[in-house]
C-alpha cells in the first residue's frame, strides 16, 4: 500500500475508507467483532498505530463499539433502544419522556423531481412514503412523513414497520442491513400545513419547527429522506456540540 492516496490524505484515513468499504460490502455485518487490531495491519500492509487511529475515529464517530474482554464489534442500533442515537429532543421539564409511535399512512408513490433529488433517485422511481405520528405523554407532538427509495426496501410492508420493535433505524438495520451512519439536518420555524395541524392539533397561528433529515449509510448513500414537524411548546430540538469533560 502506498503511504499516501492521490490526496496526500493521512494514512490512518486511507485505512479508515478502507475499513468501511468492508462495512458497506457486508463483509463484517452489524454486531461481528472485526478483527485485531494486529491482524488488520498485517491485512492492510501499515502499522498496528495507524491502525488504531483508524479504529479510534470509528470508534468516536460510534460506527464501531470497544468492548472489554470482547474486542471491537460493529454498532447496530439497539432494538430496546425506543429511539436511534440521531433522535435530538427533550421536553419543556428536563424529564423523562413517555413516547409512543402511531402509524398513520402507508402508501407506495412514485418519485416527482423534488423528491427524486433528495434521494439521489430518478424520477417516476418507486417510492414509500410513511406518515408517522410521535406522542409524548399521551399528546400528538411530532409528524414524520417518510420517503425511502422501494429498491432498497423491496420486502417491507405496513405490518413490519408498525409492528416493529424498537427504532426504525433498528428496523433497516436488522432487515434489510441498511445502517444509518450519519444524518444531515435543516431547521426552519414555519407556520403548520394544514395536514400537521390536524394531527398535531394545532390553530391557524401556531408555527411548528420543521426539520428536513438526510440519513445516510455507508458510502455517502441517502437511504432515507424525512420532513419532521415538531411542537415546540411540548418538546424542544437540542443539539450539544463540542467536548465534553
């Protein structure tokens, strides 16, 4: 392996692309102990501490897990998790919430351009989109509507997503070995569509925040795109960044 990529990029990256490609290709799957840190070296031809860069960003980044006695291991996202790592709310009182899911629509459309451009799919490509209902403690409080491309989740159907256990995220994980890696989101305040007032039970007046999510798998590759609108006055978008001591 040459010391440095056509970037000029630190080998440790090089050997990080490397180690997700294995991820992306299934090669190791969600919950496999990879190997040593020592044998990854001998396989990639670089040293036992570029490895351990490599590792300890993936670590950081939580696509993989260090376990004591038992090694690295490839994150999954939990099933008894109620909600994946990427769920940034809480509500008005700092305290625990109650909340459960309710499945409102279900349906199989095809992609217009807007759509289709979100995805990075062509448009006419089938599509689901999934309306989704968030209460907390027992109060309608956030609307997903949900667009995943029907190629990469060809034997879904409404009983397996409403019926599932744990994260939808869990769910395209353990089914159909899409893991969410990364999200990108974009804020806005707006007033309420009238679709989301009624389900959300909210006046003409009332603004809500919605939140428009890219997910991401390995490779950069959206698997899923998602309006969220949120009710503000039940519960509120956090998002802490920077160390932690």
């Amino acid at each position: 392996m040459n010391k440095r990529s056509s970037l000029d990029q630190p080998l440790y990256n090089t050997v990080r692309s490397l180690i997700l490609l294995k991820l992306r290709n299934g090669e190791w799957k969600p919950g496999d102990k990879i190997p040593t840190e020592p044998e990854l070296a001998k396989l990639f031809s670089v040293s036992v501490g570029t490895v351990r860069k490599a590792v300890e960003d993936l670590v950081s980044e939580q696509v993989l897990i260090r376990r004591a006695r038992i090694g690295t291991t490839v994150s999954t996202h939990e099933k008894y998790n109620q909600f994946s790592t990427f769920f940034n709310f809480s509500n008005r009182f700092d305290s625990e919430m109650l909340i459960e899911p309710k499945l409102l629509s279900f349906k199989k459309i095809l992609a217009n351009k807007e759509i289709g451009k979100s995805l990075g799919v062509k448009g006419g490509e089938a599509l689901f989109v999934i309306d989704n209902l968030r209460l907390i403690d027992g109060k309608p409080t956030m609307f997903d509507r949900i667009w995943l491309p029907q190629r990469k989740f060809t034997q879904l159907t409404q009983n397996e997503f409403e019926n599932r256990k744990g994260s939808i995220y869990s769910l395209y994980q353990s089914q159909f070995m899409m893991t969410i890696v990364r999200i990108n989101e974009q804020v806005e305040a707006i007033q309420a569509p009238e679709f989301v007032r009624l389900e959300l039970g909210l006046k003409k007046t009332d603004p809500v925040l919605k939140i428009s999510r890219y997910a991401y798998t390995y490779g950069d590759e959206v698997v899923e795109y998602r309006n969220r609108y949120v009710n503000t006055s039940i519960s509120l978008y956090q998002n802490e960044i920077g160390l932690r001591e």
